[in-house]
C-alpha cells in the first residue's frame, strides 16, 4: 500500500507532458486513419513511421517494424493528416523576438506548420532561417518584404529600386498594398519579372484587377480587386464610396463577368487567397460583443483587442454601411470562391491573422469553415492548405502523406472529411522532427493566455 502511495504521489507530480525531439529516433503513429490527400480517402488502422523528419513507413498495423526505441503514440480511431499552410499570415514586423514567438506558436499549436508572412521586416529573415534550422518553436516561413503602396513608392524608379533591394536581401515574395499609381505599379512588375520574385497581395485602385492579372500577380489576396472589376464605371468612383475591397458597391457589380474573371485567372495561373475570415468577421453586421468574446481572444492583449473593437464599431456606425447590402456582398464573395473551385482557379488558404477579430491559428481553422460555408467540400477546403500549396510553392515533398514526403502532420480527433470543424480537436503535431503531445500544446497554449 505505501509503493502504491508513492507511485500516485510520483504520477500527481509529473511535469506536464514536453515536446519531444526526435532527430535520432522513429516516431510511431499506431492503428492511424491516415488522410493522406492525394484524393478524397481515408486508410483505415495504419501505422505510420516516421524517421529524420521524413515519412518512412505507411503499412496496416499488423505488418508494421520498427525500432525498440521508437515513440508511440496511440492513435487508434484517431486521424492524421498534412500540417495546414497559412498562406496570408502576420509575423510582427519588428525587432523584439517576444511578440514573434508567440504568434509562431499560435500558429504551430493550432496545426499550421507553413505560414507566408505578409508584411516583412528584417528580422523575418533571420527569424526564417532559424526555423530552419530548428532554433526556435515555429512553421517554416516563407516572408515578403516590406510593403509596396502609395507612401513608399512615390516614382517608378524608386519602386524598381525597391524591387532590386529585397531580391537582393533574400525575401521570397514582394508584398504589394494599395496607393501604387499605374505607372509605379507597372515599373514594380517589370522589375520583379526581370530579377524573378514573385509579388502578391492588393490590387490598387488605380490598377484594377485586369491589368493585375495581365501583369502576372502570383497571388491575389482578399479577392481584392475582384467586385471593382466587374462593376461598370469603376474609374470614376473614389475609394471612399467603393469601400474596402468593394463592400460598399457590390450590388452594381455585373456578375455576368464572373465567368470572364475565372478564365482570366486561371489562363494567367494567378493563385487566390480568399482571406474570407477577414471579411465574415469584420466587415460583416456580427455584433462586435459576440466576436470579442470568442475563446482564442484570450491571446491576444487589450490593446490590440481595444482596437479591433473600436475599428469594428467605427465600420459599424459609417453611414454607408447597410447592413441588408452588406449580408449581399459577403454572398458574393462566397459564390466568387465557390467560381474559383468549379473553373479550376487555384485558392490558397489564408486568414489574415492576427488582424480584426483573426488570432493567428485559430482564424484558420474559421477559414476553413467558410470556405467550405461558401461551397467547397471539406476535402476541397483541405487541398486549399495542404496540396494546393505545395503545388503553388513547388514543392514535391510536401502537402500529401506518403513514404518520403516531409513529416509535418497533424493528428486529429475526430475525421474533417465529415465535418470540418474537427481540423481544431487536435492531439498533436509533428513538425519536423519534433513531436508536440496535446498536453505540450495546451500547455503553451495557456502560457500565451492574456
């Protein structure tokens, strides 16, 4: 009686659960249903090995071998499947490392293990490569630079000369925001065509989406761009009565152009990341009391929360607001994201977190949710953040579950092939080489919690 005593007294002591690092030793995934998205399927009771941060083995249970040493995880009725990719992500754009490394383990906690940051600083490159090199708790990063729009480009050369910089700098992409005039825009493109960065993001006023598309965005973010285009006399409309991202005009849009704008995307290969999470929480007539108190706010401080409300409210009480019109517009967004699906333009999921009402990670998995609100099947708004980006990125070994593919997985509770919403009952994350038990997520998780 008295061992029993000190064992139960040994076990109530036990630090919670830490991550594990497995550089020199096999994970086991045991009796998995693994959803490996090479096509809409789930393989049922398979044990999956992973080693060195690679998939080694996929094998029904009873047939699988592996090390003594191996870690198990016992995943019988439970799902596995590619880590997320938020392709519209917030990295803090500045030099101290603490607000960074919380917004890296927003995301990494809640199953996103590849994030594109949408407004680079210098530090991100830094920050990119110790990920990298597994120095810090993170997804793998992929940055642009600092933005291009109205105050930092003031003339074409200016723009080619900032183009020129953050090639050289190592950035990945060129993060473009609104204000660029045509001429600076047009200078921006051409140099970026001549060095080979690809540039993504807003479509300016004064640029429209056709001549976006026709100059070869990568991305095209936020369906920016998208209402604008199709609404005849948009070039004698000011910014103030369009509203952001066209909210305010969406009922003249001439939907009869959808079909145009889908061939115009998808002949030019210019990706979509639809961010419809900024816009069904934001823009949208939700009370702002019932977004400020959703769970994840929690993670974020009260100022940043004091400002989202105040910007929200601020939208709220604009007498060009309309609350009938603007439920309209959120439905157009829908059915352009649904357009996208059907005439095999590529989308991306993104969420734009941390902005209005998004907590980084969190607002993913709201993505997902309304991406497939808007039309798509789970298993479509899947593909949006697993092998859709790794066919944007090109990156063969990433995005599927298969023996040899990069091991970043997420095991689930339940199968978000029936319902999405189960993308967020996670037990853990493998990223890499490191093995994150749900214990160890909530952990840090409650660390963050303000």
């Amino acid at each position: 009686m008295k061992n029993l005593l000190c064992l139960l007294l040994l076990i109530a002591t036990l630090p919670v659960q830490a991550q594990v690092d497995l550089k020199d030793r096999e994970i086991v995934f045991r009796g998995v249903n693994v959803i490996p998205m090479d096509q809409e399927r789930v393989l049922t009771n398979q044990n999956v090995v992973v080693r060195n941060g690679k998939i080694a083995a996929i094998t029904p249970a009873a047939q699988t071998t592996y090390k003594k040493d191996a870690l198990i995880v016992d995943a019988k009725g439970k799902y596995l499947m590619p880590g997320l990719a938020e392709m519209h992500a917030h990295v803090p754009p500045v030099d101290d490392m603490d607000p960074i490394r919380e917004v890296l383990t927003l995301f990494v906690t809640n199953g996103v293990t590849t994030i594109r940051g949408m407004l680079g600083h210098p530090r991100h490159l830094d920050v990119r490569e110790r990920l990298k090199k597994g120095e810090l708790l993170g997804p793998h990063l992929y940055s642009t630079g600092p933005s291009f729009n109205g105050y930092s480009v003031k003339i074409p050369s200016q723009g080619a000369e900032m183009v020129r910089a953050q090639k050289q700098a190592g950035y990945d992409y060129l993060k473009l925001h609104p204000g660029l005039t045509r001429q600076n825009f047009e200078s921006v493109a051409k140099t970026a065509k001549e060095v080979g960065i690809p540039f993504v993001g807003h479509v300016s006023h004064e640029v429209g989406v056709w001549r976006a598309i026709d100059a070869g965005y990568s991305s095209i973010d936020h369906l920016d761009g998208f209402i604008e285009g199709m609404v005849p006399g948009i070039e004698s409309m000011d910014e103030k009565q369009i509203g952001l991202f066209g909210m305010y005009i969406a009922d003249k849009a001439d939907q009869s152009q959808i079909p145009k704008l889908m061939q115009a995307l998808k002949s030019k290969n210019v990706w979509v990341v639809p961010t419809q999470a900024l816009a069904e929480r934001w823009l949208s007539p939700i009370p702002v009391e019932e977004l400020n108190s959703a769970p994840e706010m929690v993670y974020m401080n009260a100022q940043t929360r004091n400002n989202w409300v105040k910007t929200k409210q601020d939208l709220l009480a604009n007498p060009s607001y309309n609350k009938d019109k603007i439920n309209n517009y959120l439905k157009l967004r829908r059915d352009l994201i649904k357009a996208c699906q059907q005439n095999g333009v590529g989308l991306l999921l993104g969420s734009d977190g941390p902005q209005v009402f998004n907590v980084p990670g969190f607002s993913v998995h709201h993505e997902l949710q309304y991406l497939v609100d808007s039309g798509l099947t789970p298993y479509q708004a899947l593909q949006t953040g697993t092998v859709n980006v790794a066919q944007y990125l090109g990156r063969s070994d990433m995005g599927t579950i298969a023996v040899g593919k990069e091991a970043d997985l997420v095991l689930l509770e339940g199968n978000p092939l029936d319902n999405i919403g189960q993308t967020r009952r996670i037990e853990g994350v493998l990223l890499d080489s490191r093995w994150l038990p749900k214990d160890f997520i909530q952990g840090e998780l409650k660390k963050l919690a303000k």
